[in-house]
DNA sequence: CTGTTAGCGCCTTCAA
DNA sequence: TTGAAGGCGCTAACAG
C-alpha cells in the first residue's frame, strides 16, 4: 500500500541505510548513488514515515510554539516571525526537505491548557518550544510548569521564552526573551505627566498576568516619581483602586472598564490601556461619552500592533518589537542562535507618542 | 532513562497489551486493573511515547491547519477557532488524554510552502488537514494540491475547505465550506451604488488569489447590474483598470493603491478595498489627501474584523462568521459533524452598513 | 562509501 | 478479561 524506505531502496538497488543517509544528508554518499536514490524516492512518490523516523532517532522534528490567543496579533506576529526561521524557506519543489514542522498552540490563556500542550508536545518529542506571552503567576501553576519544562529539557527539549520573564527558578536550561514592560509602562505615564496630567486612569489586563503587573507596576512608579501616588497610587485603599480597573485584554473590557472609570472618576485627563486592543475600546467609550480625544481626554495603549497608527487620532503607545523577538526565539529554538548571556535577554520598548495624547485642557 | 510502557506494566503487575488497553480505553479491562494501571502511570510520570504509538498504529493525534497569514486576525480568529474544536477542553490536569494536538502551519501565501507542509503533515500521518482562505489559481499548483490530497485522503487524512472553494475536480474526499465573496461584494457596490456613487475605486488583492477574483467580480457584477460597466466595468482596455488596483492583503497596499487611484481618478467618490485591513490603509491615504470620510469620499471593506468597528467613522463591510466557520471546520475535521450535503457549504457574508459610507457630495 | 544487524516503544492479532 | 509475540518503518552503530 503505502512505500516505504525498503522499496526505494529496492528500486534504487541499495540497502536502506544508504536510502536513509541519502535522505538525511548527514552522511557521505556518492553521488552517482545519491543521485539514483532521489530518482528512485521521486518514481515511487515515497514520503518518510515521521513516526518511525522520530521513534528511531528518538527525536522529531516538531517545535511547539504557545500562545494565548492566535486570534490577536500580538500572539499572531510573534508566531508567524517565529515560525519563519523555524520551517525553513522549502526547497520549491514541495518535497518536503530538513525542515522543522513549526507548530502553533493555542492555550486560550489558561494554564491547563498551557500544561496539556507541553505534555502532548513532551509526546512527540518536540526538538523544541517557545512560550510566548506573559505567565500566569499562580505558585502552583508556576511549580507545575517548572517541573514540566524540566523533564522537557531533560528530554533534549529546547526551550525558549519570548515576551515571557524568565521562571523564578530562574533555570539555566531556557532561553528567555523578556519585554521591557515595566519600563515601557513607566515611560508612557512618564509622557503624560509631562503633557500635565494629574488623573489618569487605568484599564489594566487580567491581575494575574506577568504582563499586567509589569505594565501597572511601570505605570505606578511613574506616579510616585512624580509625587502622585496620593492621588493615583497604589496604596491600599486609596484612590488607586478607583482609577484602576482590570479586565481581560480585549476591546470589550476596554470599553466597559473606562465607562466606569469616567462614571467614578469624571475628572480624569487621560486613560492608560493594558494594551491597544484595549484602547480601542476606550476610545470608543470616551466618544461615547460625548468626548472627544484628546482635547477632552487622552488615551494611550500598549504593543503598537498594525492597526494603531490607524486609529482617529493616531494612538500614542509603547511599540515593541515583535516581529523581531519572534524571529530571534525562532532563531534560538533551532539554535541558529547563541542564548544571550545568562540565558535572558530584555527587549526594550520604545514610546511611540501619536495624535491620541495631548495636554489636558486647562481649567 | 525515559519511562516506557514496559515500566509501567512491571509496576502495575500486568502486561503491557494491557497498559495500552487502559491507556486508550479502546478494550475492556477490569476497573480494579485499570486503577492499578492508572496508578503506576502516575507514580512513574508517565508519558506516552507519540512517535512510537503512531507507527504502531499507523496514524496520528496531529490536526493541521494551513493559513496564509497568521499574524493576520482573518486567519488567526479561524484557526482560534478550529483549534477550540479539536484541542479538547483538557482534563484540567495537565495530563494529556484522548486530544489531538491541532497545529498551524503558516504558509505565508506561498504555493510551494502549502505544498511542503502538505507533506510534512502527510509524513506525520495526520489525522486531518483544514485549509483555511483562499487558494492560488495557478493550473499547475491546482494539479499538484489535488494529487497530494488524494494521497492525503487515501491515507485516511480527513481533508477540510474553510474559506476556501473546492478543487475544480470536486473530489468527494473534502468537506468545503466557502465564503459567499461574490456575493458579498455584490452587495457591498450595489449599497454603494444605492447612495448615488457612480464611480468607484477598487482596490484589490493578488491577482492570482480566488478570494481577490470572488470580490472582484461581485464587485463588477453589481456595476454591470446599474449599467455602470461603461465607466468601471471590467472591459478590455476600458476604464475599469485605471479603477482597479491589485496589491497584497495588508494595510500599505491599501494606502498606496488608494493614492494612485486618487491621483489618477479625482472624480471617483467611493473607494472599496479587498478586506478591512487594506481599507485601514484606504483611509489613511483619503485623509492625507485632506479629504474626509465619508463626506468626500466614502470607504468600505470587507471582512468585519474586531478593529473595523472602532475605525473612525466605523468601517462599512461585509461580515463573514470566521469564528463559527472555523469552529464549523474543526468539528468537520474531527468527524463530530457531518459534511454538508455535496460536501459543500457556501458561508453567506452579510452587508455592515456604517458611518464611512453614505452619498456622495452633490455637485 | 556502503551493507548488516539490532532495536526504538507501542499496538494488535491470537490464544488462553 | 488478560498475556505472549510479532512487526510497524526507520536509524545508528558496527563492520567491511
């Protein structure tokens, strides 16, 4: 039925191992057999049985990549540059050569899910894994990982974090590309204080995250640089937790948690978002409101994806490279690329200041 | 080293044919020896080895699905999807069960690129193949799908169309289910054409693509229909081509192809784009003109992504389920819902009518 | 440079 | 309901 190693062997008139170094290249042959043995696999139409050949070589050639959520650009750009330097430009013949199979993931955010794909991918004996996006810092859910990822690198598994801190174990066995959140957070408040603003709110991502910590701790010592966290700070109980509101990292939380920001706290100048996704639907809410940005209020997001330098007016935001953080994980899970040194490299964020932020009105 | 199914059996006391009986729960075994089983899989941190269980059973838990674009939300919100209906919701306990492992694979729009993780996955043996968007027309490319799907399907590959129309063969082996594109932008012109616009820039995606020729031509059609072929019909020669411009699917093209419109056609008063995203660009390029939306010129996309709503003035469309219709895939690819009859089902697209659209200024 | 020989770890008849 | 045995197709020593 279906053709096998042997019968290209047979036809090609070698043994199989001869047709197996031929189609691995990892070994001298002779040309003249080479070339009989490829005329042989093309006759036949023969494809490689990957099961076999995994289970033999005790490895395959699966990379696994993880990410939240596929159907936001922030997760698609990073895995489709990732995937660029992991499948392999082809050979044009759609005969498929060395390539790695660079397979996405989707955890929707949740870390069973996140746990079941390292298992199914553990399986198959993935040559590698790139975990992108913020962490879920439950301690259990953080030990379970750790574990995991260790029996994986154990495995002969590479591991590689991109937009993602580094385990608190801090593991020497993975490659960790990290985000300048907090930093990029601290400098987009930076900005609008600068412009004189005194109120701002805050629409921040789900609590749990890594990434909405880092984005609301940046946007928090900004405040208190500026002498504002008795205002907006984040002291227990005070005014902080009025003008901060946490949500999933969608539009639709966008809208809603600046609704109730403006309804509590109508005296804001401007509204950060957890990101820009977010911040499109704080736009929205705010001209719902009857405002108009930014001479009423100002509004800033986070991520540049593609679509915000589209917005009316232009969104201020913190642009991160992710294309290119994509590529280098892609890069690192094939190693292509040496780790940084300490395994961890920090990307920074650059504040991308559009049409969307202003001075506050006076008076 | 690793655990195998052999460690397993000696610590549960039975054989391995047993252990596997439990493992997939596919034959009858005493409760009492399933627990023991169960037990010893746990104690020992057993994971089942893929490759090793795919050969011996000549076939896989791997679902692919093929996107053009995954940083593009068009793809990403299918593949979401689809990845929701075959992932499995998980056992919430990390360890893996019954699942399939759904992968994306990121063609980039290439012909040889779909060819080659067509037979990546046909190496792994995958379960099932869903091909989502648009396909390139090329006679030799059409041939060569064909045949690797045939294979595909002769080893037992369940083949699934989204977004996609069926070969011209129209083998009986795939389940298709296409977007009404013709139909769509018949009716998004016609919209147009019913606010008083009579002439109308198109700016269109590769040629070469059925998704691009699908709008287009409803497009003309409904030019045709108004008796408007005469000035932006698709003649030979006739003023249709200075109407229309081809480019990729993304926002540059958009903005580019709207300003040579613009600079070749001053009199046109609408401009229609071949998706939401290349009309982000559209937009941009008719306010750096210093003309305004919709007053001077009206602009329209197609798709309804999330974004397009939040446009300003919210973008005029046509919508087409892409989450159900990957959902819808994924069920078909896992054989929980049956083909539809003929093995084909058209997605009807549905006309957004919003704020950047509206007549034409008169005079 | 090429052939021979053993498995890789699991599934699946066949018997019991 | 369970065990024994063979083989899935390939790779990786080891010879030659």
């Amino acid at each position: 039925m279906t053709v096998t190693l042997a019968d290209v062997a047979a036809r090609a008139r070698v043994s199989p191992a001869t047709v197996s170094r031929v189609l691995n290249g990892n070994y001298p042959v002779a040309a003249s057999t080479r070339e009989r043995v490829l005329r042989a696999v093309d006759d036949l139409d023969y494809v490689l049985n990957g099961p076999a050949s995994s289970l033999a070589a005790a490895t395959s050639d699966l990379v696994g990549i993880l990410v939240n959520d596929i159907a936001d650009p922030f997760f698609g750009i990073m895995a489709g540059a990732a995937q660029t330097q992991i499948g392999g430009p082809g050979d044009g013949s759609g005969r498929a050569g060395g390539e790695k199979l660079a397979v996405i993931c989707n955890t929707g955010g949740s870390p069973e899910r996140e746990l079941t794909y390292l298992t199914l991918l553990q399986r198959q004996r993935a040559a590698a894994v790139v975990l992108t996006g913020g962490a879920v810092e439950s301690p259990d859910h953080q030990a379970a990982m750790a574990a995991k990822l260790a029996k994986l690198a154990d495995a002969g598994t590479r591991i590689v974090f991109c937009g993602r801190p580094p385990l608190p174990e801090g593991d020497a066995l993975v490659a960790a590309l990290a985000f300048d959140n907090r930093g990029g957070g601290r400098r987009l408040t930076e900005h609008l204080i600068s412009l004189g603003h005194r109120r701002i709110g805050y629409v921040a991502g789900p609590p749990e995250r890594t990434t909405t910590r880092h984005r609301l701790e940046g946007h928090r010592e900004a405040l208190r640089r500026a002498g504002l966290d008795a205002e907006s700070g984040d002291g227990e109980g005070g005014d902080g937790e009025r003008l901060t509101v946490h949500g999933p990292y969608d539009r639709r939380s966008g809208y809603e948690a600046t609704l109730d920001i403006l309804r509590r706290e109508p005296g804001i100048t401007a509204v950060v978002a957890a990101n820009d996704t977010v911040a499109l639907g704080a736009c929205a809410a705010v001209r719902d409101q009857g405002l108009r940005i930014p001479q009423d209020i100002s509004v800033a997001g986070f991520d540049d994806l593609p679509f915000s330098v589209d917005a009316v007016p232009a969104l201020t935001t913190v642009r991160l490279p992710l294309f290119e953080a994509g590529a280098r994980a892609g890069r690192l899970a094939m190693g292509k690329e040496n780790p940084p040194p300490g395994g961890i490299a920090t990307i920074a964020a650059e504040l991308m200041i559009r049409g969307s932020t202003a001075p506050p009105r006076v008076g």
